[in-house]
C-alpha cells in the first residue's frame, strides 16, 4: 500500500505489511505523543477536522496528532454552520475544503459519504466514521492495543480469542475491527448480542471464508470465559428508529468486577471504543472495573494520538523528517505518562 497522499476510507485498503507499517511508525512517534520530544515537521500545514456527528475521542486526537507534528487545526463541527444546510453538495464543499486544507478528517452520519466527499477532494481524506458503516483509524488503534496488551501475556494477534460484546449491528468499530483481524491466523471471534443486534452476515461469511471461527452467543456470562480480549460496545441509539426501540436493547449485557472474576480468566483484556455509556439503564461496562490492570480503556485512547499522528506522518510523507524538526520537550510533563 502506498500511503503517500491516500484518501484512508475503508480497513479494506489494509493488508498485513501495511498495519505493520503504521505500526512501526506508530512506535517510532510515541515519544512524541507521550511528550517527551516535540517535532515540528507539519509547520505550516492545516488539518480541516470535520464532524458532522457527535465526537469527542476521535476528533480530539485527530486534532491533537496534528498539532503534536506541529500542523494547525481547523474545525468544523455541526452540519448547521456549513453551507450543507444550504443545500451544497457534497462536490462543492470537498472542492472549496479541500483549497483550505492539506488533509482533512471526516465524520458523517451517512455511509458511504466520506467516500463521496474525498472523491472530490483535492487533499487525502480520512474517514472519522461514516454511519454504521466503517471507522478505520479506530480499528487500527483498537488492533495497536490489542498487540500490546497480548505482547504483555506472551502472545500476539495471530490464534487470538476475542470477544465482541453488544451492538454488532451498528457499531462501526466492530465492522473495521473484524475485518482488520480476519488479515490474521486462526481469530476466534465470539459474537455476544441480542439477536436482533448480530453483526450482518456479510461481516461473519467474510471472517469464516478467512478461516476463522465465530460463535454467536446471545449469553454474556458462559460465552466470556476462554476470549483474551472482551470488545464492549454500547448500544448505537441514533442509528435506531427510535430512543424507545434502542432503550429494549439497552443494559442486557453488563459487565462488571464480580462477573469478571468469576467467568474470566486472569489477565482477560477489557477494551470499549467509548464513549460507554455510564446511564444507569445502560451501564455496559461498570465503573467498578476502573481499578482493573486489565482495563486498557484508557491505553486505548491514548493509542489513538500515536496511531493518528503514524496515519499523519505516512499520508504526508513526513516519516524521515519528523527527528529533524525535533526538540526535548521543555514544560513539566512528569507525572502525565507513567
Ligand atoms: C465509536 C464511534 O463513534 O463509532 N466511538 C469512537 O469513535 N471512539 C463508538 C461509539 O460511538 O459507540
């Protein structure tokens, strides 16, 4: 795969060398995110952050990345302050953006619509997410804190256990995700969801064609057991025809410390993309599992601002200059990164 100057829309542009790619430049910048040197190679360049759906990880760090690199942000965050709402296509505001920007990031509510958009962009488009459809850069951080929390047990991505809990329907995340794995050896996906909310068979066909092996399981307790990694994901209420409708689906898997210890084996991986959703009808994944050494949440989002800056660093071709415009870092920043 030839990173320079790509639009990234799909996990389906990834093949193994290239995630080992990101990967390792992932690795070489994370003194960066960790704010330990600071670089200056994006001097001058301009980032067109724009959400037309609810975020706050994800266009955080993208913004965050870019600055990290040394680039300014422009963002753009609700539909009504763009002339979409006047009735623009698609085609003329990735024009117009597009002369204002070297890159931009996209999120929309509209599968499909990023992809519409960079094809009239004149600058590589990233897809923040694209309604239920995909959220590349996610899947590949969630695959980035995969390797590491394992590489801590001794094991890595190939003969991996996951399970994927919640709803596998919508939730974007999960579709990048397991079409990231299926690249991969002999994946056990556990598919845990109401059955109304079960990941679209297309997703499961391709993952068995790979030679993989999928349980459905509509049980949280008995299906947790033998998975290295516990994938938790909330309910997608926008993407419901109602609150009413989502709100049936809301709180029938919880997890918490006491189910974790009586039906996990030790040292199992909790990951969530987040935001969960702490209500108290919903509560997918309980705050009394903050203190859990397992709980990579947080290692997860942190990952988020070294793979985007690695997504960053490729697409501008800046890999071999990032030390050059480089500096120790020279404010307090002690206690930040343990
Ligand atoms: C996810 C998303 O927006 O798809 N969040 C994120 O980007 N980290 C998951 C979600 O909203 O539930």
């Amino acid at each position: 795969m030839n990173f320079v100057g790509s639009h990234i829309l799909s996990v389906s542009q990834f093949d193994r060398p290239a995630i080992e790619r990101v990967f390792e430049v992932a690795d070489q910048l994370e003194p960066y995110a960790k704010r330990q040197r600071v670089t200056r190679v994006l001097e001058g360049a301009i980032l067109g952050s724009m959400f037309f759906e609810p975020s706050t990880r994800t266009r955080v760090s993208f913004g965050c990345a870019f600055n990290l690199l040394g680039g300014e942000v422009r963002e753009t965050t609700e539909m009504k302050s763009t002339s979409i709402a006047k009735g623009e296509s698609f085609f003329d505001t990735a024009r117009v953006l597009s002369g204002y920007s070297d890159v931009i990031v996209m999120r929309h509510e509209i599968e499909g619509s990023v992809a519409e958009f960079a094809s009239a962009s004149r600058v590589p488009v990233l897809n923040g997410g694209d309604g239920a459809n995909e959220h590349p850069s996610q899947a590949l951080l969630d695959l980035y804190t995969i390797r590491k929390e394992v590489a801590a047990h001794g094991k890595n991505i190939d003969n991996l256990r996951i399970a994927l809990i919640g709803d596998l329907k919508y939730g974007r995340a999960v579709h990048s995700l397991c079409r990231l794995l299926s690249l991969y050896n002999n994946i056990e996906f556990i598919l845990i969801s109401p059955p109304e909310l079960a990941l679209p068979a297309h997703y499961i066909d391709g993952m068995r064609a790979a030679g993989h092996r999928v349980i459905e399981s509509s049980e949280l307790q008995s299906s947790i057991g033998k998975a290295d990694i516990l994938y938790v994901t909330r309910t997608q209420e926008e993407r419901f025809p109602s609150p009413e409708e989502a709100s049936k689906y809301k709180g029938l898997f919880r997890l918490n410390q006491s189910i974790y210890t009586e039906y996990c084996e030790p040292n199992t991986v909790i990951m969530h993309p987040l935001p969960r959703d702490s209500r108290g009808n919903a509560n997918e994944l309980d705050n009394d599992l903050n203190e859990n050494p397992n709980l990579a949440i947080f290692r997860q989002t942190d990952n988020g601002v070294t793979i985007r800056m690695a997504l960053f660093a490729l697409i501008l071709d800046v890999v071999n200059d990032v030390d050059k415009y480089a500096r120790d870092v020279n404010w307090y920043t002690d206690k930040r990164f343990k």
